[in-house]
C-alpha cells in the first residue's frame, strides 16, 4: 500500500481507477444515498451513478461493486445517518481486494475511508488497509474542498 496526496478526479481523467466511499441506503426511487465526500462529486460528475449504485446494492447488498467508468464502491456505513464502521471497512477491503484480483488492475486509487466527513482517525483506518492491501493500492489523502 502507498500513500500520496491529491485530487482524486485527476487521477480518474489520467485512466486510474478509483474508488468512492459509499454507504448503503437506497431510496424508494431506487437511488444509493450519496450525499457527501468523493459520492456526492461522483453523483455530481456521473448523473445516474446513485441509481447503478442504489440497484447493486438492492440486488447484492452493501458490497464492493464495480459501477462502470473505472469507478468501484468501497462502503464504510449502513447509512450516512451512521458513523462509518472499521468492520464494514475491513470487509470492503478483502472486497476490493478480490476484485482488483479479478479484473487484473495494476493500480487502484482509494481515499482514506470514513477519515473526511466520516470523522475516523487515520491512524486508526490505516492500521487495517496496510494488513490488507498490497502495493496495487494507493491511498490518496484528498486535497481542497
């Protein structure tokens, strides 16, 4: 695992694959709940993510799951009413893990889950990912707003 600083958008648009914290509350309308953090601007920068988002989770539950545009979900909470979870964490990382194997990516870019918004220590987070994640992984501590 390999940490950097930066936008994690800029690494999107250079072809990297990324992925979004997420939680997993769906709607009636059959949208995931996006509502801050790198999920809001993937909701913002791909109308319609919420709903892909919302019908994997109805349909495989509150996983990893590719969402297209090299773009994977990585939940961390139940609910964006909750406080993100270090066991939904680590069972989001063997996910990932899984399908970086799957798909054959050289390199995946993660933000620090549930460490912005979600108020977790670093310190804490980071104890699980390093156990886990290989030098595939790179963990971006996100820049600006």
């Amino acid at each position: 695992m390999l940490e950097l600083t930066g936008d994690i958008w800029e690494f999107h648009a250079r072809g990297e694959v990324i992925a979004i914290t997420t939680g997993g509350l769906v709607d009636r309308k059959g949208a995931c709940a996006m509502p801050r953090g790198c999920a809001a601007q993937a909701r913002e920068r791909y109308p319609g993510i919420d709903k892909v988002l919302g019908s994997l989770v109805r349909l495989h539950g509150n996983h990893v799951h590719d969402l297209g545009n090299r773009i994977v979900s990585f939940p961390v909470e139940s609910s964006p009413y909750e406080n993100p979870d270090l066991h939904v964490i680590r069972r989001s990382c063997y996910e990932l893990l899984s399908l970086v194997d799957r798909c054959g990516w050289q390199r995946v870019i993660v933000p620090r889950p549930g460490c912005g918004s979600g108020g977790l220590d670093w310190r804490e987070v980071r104890k699980i990912l390093v156990r886990i994640f290989d030098e595939r992984f790179q963990i971006i501590h996100m820049e600006g707003p």
